[in-house]
C-alpha cells in the first residue's frame, strides 16, 4: 500500500501499472484495497494527492 500510495504521489504511470509494481496484481485490486483501507479509489487518492494533480 505504502509503495502505491507513493507511485500515484509521484509519478503518472497509469494505474494498471502502479498496481502490478506494487503486488495488487490487476488495477481493480488495488482499487479495492484503496477503497478498503484508505476510504478512497487509487484514483482519487491520486487527483488529491499526486504531484501531477490539475490546480485551481
């Protein structure tokens, strides 16, 4: 969790990619996870948290 929390923080790789670097094995694992321990979709996690997040 630690290492795709920190992937989506900096860098842009998609999503399917963080997640097999990181051991979720597919995309929609790792969303489950996320959703499980974080109470967010990778998705989200990324929009609020990643360096390459749009501004206001």
């Amino acid at each position: 969790m630690d290492a795709a929390r920190a992937l989506l923080e900096r860098s842009d790789r998609p999503l399917k990619t963080v997640a097999h670097r990181c051991g979720f094995g597919t995309a929609a694992r790792m969303r489950a996870a996320f959703l499980r321990h974080l109470g967010v979709s990778a998705l989200d996690y990324r929009q609020h948290f990643g360096a390459f997040r749009q501004r206001d």
